[in-house]
C-alpha cells in the first residue's frame, strides 16, 4: 500500500505563490486553509444583498 503525503502550505509559501502570480488572475479567490489552497466560490448576488443588511 502507497502512502500520499498532501503538501501544506505556510503562510509565507502562500503569499510567495500570490506575488509569483501562481493564482492566474488577481480576481482569483482562493483561501488558505490548514495549509490547504482552496478555490472559493464568487460573490452573487444573494451575496452581496446579504452584506448590506
């Protein structure tokens, strides 16, 4: 059996990816979680009508 080792990130490594212009677009709305990068779903409209309240 085969152990998979999932890379996590530190803070630095993550940044660093930013300025690199890893992420592609600086619209690109990914997260950094556990040491994870996560693509995060764009802001819709029921989104934003939730933010003005």
């Amino acid at each position: 059996m085969t152990t998979v080792l999932t890379k996590r990130f530190t803070i630095t490594e993550y940044d660093r990816l930013a300025e690199l212009g890893f992420f592609l677009r600086e619209n690109d709305r990914v997260e950094l979680i556990r040491g994870e990068i996560f693509s995060m779903v764009s802001k819709g409209k029921p989104h934003s009508v939730c933010e003005t309240l």
